[in-house]
C-alpha cells in the first residue's frame, strides 16, 4: 500500500497518515452471529446494511428470522436464516431487548402478483428467501431466490436503491406504511403502526425529481424497546424512471400489528380514481402503493426522511442525492466519509507484516462505534433548539464506560454535541436519557448514567469548553440525583424505569436500596455511588462545599450493602465478603429471587428488571467500584485476596448463572456484559501484577472476539462492545470520571491514534498524536518490561488525560516473560486514598 505523509504541528512528533482505503478491512457482518447456529441468539444484534457516521438514515433488508427461530432476534433488521421483508431506512444496531424501526420501507416484487398468491396487505405472503447478501461499507447487496439484486447505499437523511430485476414479468415496488420490525411480546413492546398517509404522483416528469416527488406521505408508530409514545417521520421518494399509471396505485387493508388474524385480499386503486390514502388514528387500517414498471430491467428510488415535513425530507433528496449523482459515486461518498471520520482516527504502519484478522478486528470495530446515536440536528420534532440534537442512546448505560471516553479523544467535536444534546434533552423534557429512541426516554436500567459522561467529561477538560451550559448541566444531573421520578410502567413492581434513579426514596434516606423496595437493589445501590462520585468531582472542582461533603458521603453509600460474612457457594477457594440484600431494618434478605431459592453470589437468575442485580452477579457488581478500589481492596483481605478473587473470576466452568441471553463463557467474569469491563484491569491496583492485567485482557480478545459473523460476545450495544476491544487494542483502558487511562499493553508493534482534543480549544487546530509503540511485540513476546512517555520511564502503571490529549509518545519495552516490573510502584489513585 502506498502511503502520504501528512506532518502536523505537534513538537516533534510527526503524523503519519495512511493514504489506504481503511474501509477494506472492515465486514459488516462481523457480530450479525450469536451462539446458537446461523441464528442473532446471544450475537451482536448489528445492523449491517449501509450508513454514514451517526446518520440518520440506516438503510439495509428486514427479515422474517425472529418467526422461523426460538428467541431470534432482528433487532438490526438482519437474520442469516430469515427470509427477506423488505428494505427500511430505520434501524438501530447491536441493541438488545425489543427491536425499533423497521419503518419507511420497500419491497420490490416481480411478476404476476396475483397468481403468486401475493396479497400487498399480508407481508407473510411475499417472503422471500435470500441467495447471497455482501456487506461493505456504504454498499449492501442482496440476491433474492425470485431473481431480483437490490444494492443500497446511504447518505444521512436519505436512502438510495437499486433494484434489478429478470428480464421477464412486471416489476413492482411496494410501499408498506405499516412496516415494523416485529416482536412477539405486544403491544407496549412490540411495535405499532398508528396512523399514516401516502399521496402518489401521477405526473410522468415526477421521475427523479425532488421537486415532484414520486410519493410522499408521513407514519405514526409507537413501542419499541423505551416503549415509545406515538412518533411521526415523513418520506419523500422518488423513482429514476416512469411507472406505469394503469398498474399503480394506492391501497388499504385491516391492520393486525401481530398479523395473527387472516387478512383479505388487498384490492389497488387505481391512480385516476385516487392518488391518496389515509389512516386516521386506531382505526386498524394501514395503507401503502404499489409502482409497477412494465420494461426495463433496473429501477432506482431515493428516499428521505425528516421528523418535521415532507418537505424537508425531498429537501434531503435534493441536498444529499441529487439526479446526477450516481449509485456508484453515493457509495463512494459514504465511503470516504467513513475512512476520514471515524476509520483514520486509528493508523497501523504497513511493515508488510501486519496481521490481517487483527485489522479486521479493529477497523469493524472503529466502525460499529461510528453508527450510533443518530445526528438529527436541525431534526427536533419536540421543540425548537440551537442546540445539537442526537437520538437513539442505547444506552448511555451501555456506552459510558469505553464508548464515550473514545469518542472524548477521537470524534471530540460531536461527542460535545452529544453532551450539549444531553442537556438540552433534560432542560425540554425535564430528565436526562438513559435510553432514547424516536425523541423518548426510557427505559433506565441502573443508574442515572448521564451523570458519570458528563462528570468524565468534565473532569478530562470539558469544564472550561465555551459551548456546554454547565450551569443547566448541573442542574440536569442534580435533578437525577435528588428528584424522584414518576411511576410511569408495570415492568417492574416499582415502577420507575423511565428516567432518572427509581431508587431514591431509599437512597436517600436509608443509604442503600432495600430489597422490600426496589429490584435491582445491589446493581443500582453500586451504581448510584458511582453517579454520585461524578456529582462529585464537579462539586468539588466548582468551589460547591457543601454539595462536595453531600456526594462525596454518598459515593461510600455502596458500603452498606458490604456484608463481611457472605460467602460463595464455589468449589474453589474460601471467599467471604459479598453485597447482598439488604431490608430496611438493616437486616440481610438471603431470600431466593428471581429464579433462585435462596441468594446466591454466583447466581443472578434471569439477571433481569427483577432480580437483584441486572446483567451480572452479585460477584462481579462487589469487583464493580471503579472510583474506590483501594477500599474494594481492604474488603477483600489486602492485595493477595484481591488478586485471588480475580483470578477466581476467570476460571472456566464455575458460573452458575449469569443470564442466558447475556453470558458469554463460564467464567464469573462475563465478556458479554458490561458490570465486567473494568474487572480485568483491576490488577494494575496491586503492585506488582499489571502482567495480570495483559494475560486476562489478552485472553478474554483471544476467547471471545474474532473476524467471524459471531466475533462479539453478545450485544454490540451501540459500539460498546467494540470499544473495549479498541481499548485492549491500543493498551489503554479509561476509568470513567477520573482523568486517567490505565496502561496495560498494545496488540500491535506500531499505532497512531488520531486525536481531536485540539480541536476542542481551537476548532483551527490540527489533529494531536498520540504515538503507540511496541517495537519488540510479537505474539509470543508480548509481556511489558516498562513503558515510557515521551522517553522518560514511567513509575506507575497509568497516565493521566492531560499528559496525553496534546498528542505523546507511549513506548512499551516487551518481553518473552511476565514482569513484576511494577512491583515499586504506587497503586493508581482511589476516592479513599486521595488524587481524585
């Protein structure tokens, strides 16, 4: 591969930038296979279809997988064994729970739809199995069984189709206004069409043009996964050719959301008799039209979308992909945005000796962050802002963790957009999102997470940054902390799930969240303590006393669920001292929950809303306080018990119950959830194991991730998954809402990574630096000796923010043999021993 050098203004260290297409290491389809064969089981749930960063639009094929399979799952719209649905601009990917979007969709057809049995108003009619999908990036491709390829390709609010057809029979496209992704769980979840309609233009010079639309109309849906109230999205689509007037046409039929009930045959209007149809709200009609082309063996459509008008939406069409602008050159377009906004934010010099599976690990990862959430600035259907505004968090839960301290150093600009989106989000609708999708909040599954990204945030620099109202940010996560929301939903006994912290009756006044309360009374009672150490560190940086003594009381809060005597039900080892349940009165609730008889460390049940703790054990949420690992430490016997928990964790075969849809493995330590991110890093806490800290983080990429359809140990969860990888990659791992990174040790000889922290500052500035280099790293010399920064040899096993946001040089000296190089070296800083 060739190579241009681009030199930036950074002191000496230069930036090598590749002049390769990055795009040709990423597969989209990497994390589209779970466990179970060919199914989404326990996968990623990705969508794999064609999008630009954080677009709007996410254009790719909808399929019947979640029918045909137990618990398959078609959350990105995609299954390998499903028959094809339709194409639909709407997607999310890699979410779990219930699927959303599926909506402003196509389906091309072909032939005699009436002697094929075909009835426009019964999806389950037309099914069409798959030959052959091909994912690229910017490009999907699908062979159909009935002879018809249909390529897609995207820009941010529109979407562009190719579909050609066999030589032989009509060709149709059918417009379904009441297309979802499904699932089977009803209405509140499952999704529905509310209303909707669709005008067709009659008008031949109609093709192609924006300004005379094919079609146009707009739909109503609700649930989904946040159980959404009743949304709308406008459309506006246009064809590159004529369609035949006498065999188009509008139609309705009864709606089932389920489809469980027959449907009649769905008759065509005829154009000249009406060019519209309409449903009104819950009159169980849904309506769509049919264009059928008599000749030609290719038809194009460009379709936009917007929260506000029609209008607006063929605006996009005219904008983004106008007539004379090609497939070919769309595909292209996306592309390039792709390589120059999210794939070079990492480099790997070209030696001729690079290792292919590992860049195709790390470019689809770089990829899968860059998808969510969407960027509908100037797109609010809620109020009218200046504001940024972002949706489909899913969910900040999911994402503060790695995913949100990469974007801080890689895609700074919009990572302020996304937090200003955050406050503007609570300042309109009087809460901070958790989990959001089509403009609502919901649902909150721990914390009020919104606090630890913007304490990260502010703590790395971001205080001083122009554009953030961190006055009304304040205010925004003050109101998670002390106001209690509303009951809004029966998905749990309590109620509270929507937004804000559901357990703050008890937090508040008890200091822990009792069992008799509150589910999730382990998980959230750890993870309010961490929302209330973000509170504090601004608190205390903002000169607020008496707000500092008040968070800094309550991020210790997690203490009081610490029950020395609780011990493991393992066959290994003799641990005692575990969170448990607790009453109100102060006494221990061992009382089976959730699926279990009596509590269990090792032993979560469903590890759902009502257990007592959510996507972990009990085990891993007591390795699970990052901002006080010194105190976590003393708990557990001083460094030799800490260190033998941990090595415990990673034990194959001793995991009794993690969740059957969210474990990955049979250690304790789960790779397919996010209570477990920081766990095989918290040996850099004791001197003289960082080596710890490579085998484990190297072992869990080694077991779990891979270059295959099932490279992700469950749901990507917006990128989240694929963050930690990049973590891993790079040897570097953030503690959210403290201004380090803990050092572990890189996966390649050489990486540059490009940083836009500059630009933060000075919107003018050049991109920093900051030089990964592992000179002597092989696979099979790969143990840290030391590292230095910037050529001085470092004594501790992390570096803060403000070292390396500027750009610098990591420089690790590997071996063939662990190394308790460390062994002299002070412990990163804790809450309990000072340096936060």
């Amino acid at each position: 591969m060739g190579w241009l050098l681009i030199i930036v203004a950074l002191g000496c260290i230069p930036w090598t930038y590749a002049a390769e297409d990055l795009s040709q290491w990423v597969n989209p389809l990497i994390g589209t296979v779970g466990a179970y064969p060919k199914s989404t089981v326990a996968g990623g749930h990705e969508f794999p279809g064609a999008a630009v960063p954080f677009g709007v639009v996410k254009i790719g094929i909808d399929t019947s997988g979640a029918r045909l399979i137990p618990f398959d799952t078609i959350n990105g719209g995609y299954s390998p064994l499903g028959n094809f649905t339709a194409i639909s601009l709407m997607h999310e990917s890699g979410t779990g729970g219930e699927p959303k979007y599926g909506v402003v969709a196509q389906t091309p057809l072909v032939g005699d739809l009436k002697a094929q049995g075909i009835n426009v108003g019964n999806n389950w009619t037309y099914l069409v199995p798959r030959v052959s999908d091909t994912a690229r990036v910017g490009h999907w491709t699908s062979a159909l069984k009935n002879g018809i390829t249909l390529d897609l390709t995207a820009t941010a609010h529109t979407g562009f189709t190719r579909y050609t057809y066999p030589k032989s029979g009509d060709r149709h496209v059918l417009v379904d206004l009441a297309h979802v992704l499904p699932t089977g769980n009803g209405a509140g979840v499952g999704q529905q069409f509310v209303s909707g309609s669709i005008s067709i233009n009659n008008d031949p010079s109609a093709a192609s043009s924006p300004t005379k639309p094919s079609y146009t109309g707009y739909a109503e849906y609700n649930g989904g996964f946040n159980r959404g109230p009743t949304w709308r999205i406008y459309f506006c689509g246009t064809f590159s050719q004529a369609f035949d007037q006498s065999k188009s046409g509008v139609f309705k039929y009864p709606y089932d959301p389920n489809q469980l009930s027959a449907i009649p045959p769905t008759t065509i209007i005829p154009l000249n008799q009406n060019n519209q149809a309409s449903a009104p709200p819950n009159s169980n009609i849904a309506v769509g039209g049919l264009f059928t082309w008599t000749s030609g063996s290719i038809v194009e459509s460009r379709i936009g979308i917007s929260f506000i008008s029609a209008e607006k939406a063929c605006g996009f069409i005219a904008d983004e992909s106008p007539a004379d602008q090609t497939f070919e050159q769309t595909v292209e377009k996306a592309k390039a945005l792709w390589n120059e906004n999210v794939l070079s934010s990492v480099t790997i010099p070209d030696d001729g000796n690079r290792n292919e599976t590992m860049l195709r690990m790390l470019y689809t990862g770089l990829y899968y962050t860059g998808l969510m959430p969407s960027n509908r600035t100037g797109e609010n259907p809620g109020w009218v802002t200046t504001e940024p505004s972002y949706d489909d968090f899913y969910t900040l839960w999911d994402i503060f963790r790695c995913l949100t301290p990469w974007y801080h150093l890689v895609q700074s600009t919009a990572y302020v957009e996304m937090i200003r989106s955050i406050i503007d989000i609570f300042l309109h609708d009087g809460w901070t999102p958790d989990g959001r999708s089509s403009d609502a909040n919901g649902l909150t599954q721990g914390g009020s997470n919104a606090d630890n990204v913007l304490g990260d945030a502010f703590v790395k620099g971001l205080d001083t940054y122009p554009s953030i109202n961190w006055t009304l940010g304040w205010e925004a996560i003050v109101n998670d902390a002390e106001v209690i929301p509303p009951v809004t939903d029966s998905l749990t006994f309590d109620g509270r799930n929507k937004e804000g912290r559901g357990g703050l009756d008890d937090w508040i006044k008890i200091g822990w969240l009792t069992r008799e309360h509150h589910t999730r009374c382990i998980s959230r009672t750890v993870e309010y303590a961490q929302n209330d150490f973000a509170l504090y560190q601004i608190a205390k940086r903002t000169n607020r006393v008496a707000d500092a003594q008040k968070y800094l009381k309550r991020a210790k809060q997690w203490e009081n669920l610490w029950n020395p005597n609780m011990v493991s039900n393992l066959s290994v080892g003799d641990f005692s001292g575990f969170l448990t349940p607790r009453d109100a009165d102060g006494s221990w609730n061992l009382a089976g929950i959730a699926g279990t008889t009596t509590f269990n460390v090792t032993d979560c049940g469903d590890c759902e809303w009502d257990a007592d703790t959510y996507e972990a054990t009990a085990w891993e949420y007591s390795m699970n306080v990052p901002h006080d690992v010194a105190n976590l430490i003393g708990k557990m016997g001083g460094p030799s018990g800490f260190t033998k928990r941990l090595d415990t964790m990673f034990i194959q075969g001793l995991s009794s119950g993690g969740g059957s849809a969210n474990t990955a493995g049979t250690s304790l330590f789960n790779a397919g959830n996010e209570p477990d991110f920081l766990t095989p890093f918290l040996y850099n806490y004791v001197p003289g194991y960082q080596w710890s800290t490579v085998n484990q983080s190297r072992n869990v990429i080694d077991r779990y991730y891979n270059d295959q359809a099932n490279g992700i140990p469950g749901n990507s969860d917006a990128g989240a998954m694929q963050s930690w990888m990049i973590w891993n990659f790079v040897g570097l791992y953030p503690v959210t809402g403290q201004p380090l990174y803990l050092l572990h040790a890189p996966r390649f000889k050489a990486l540059d990574i490009r940083l836009l922290t500059p630009q933060l500052q000075n919107p003018n500035a050049q991109p920093a630096i900051l030089q990964i280099r592992a000179p002597g790293y092989s696979e099979t010399n790969f143990w840290p000796q030391s590292i230095k920064l910037n050529n001085q040899t470092l004594d501790r096993v992390y570096v803060w923010h403000s070292e390396i946001e500027n750009g610098a040089t990591l420089e690790w000296e590997m071996g063939s043999a662990p190394s308790q190089w460390d062994k002299d070296f002070s412990p990163p800083p804790s809450l309990s021993t000072g340096g936060l």
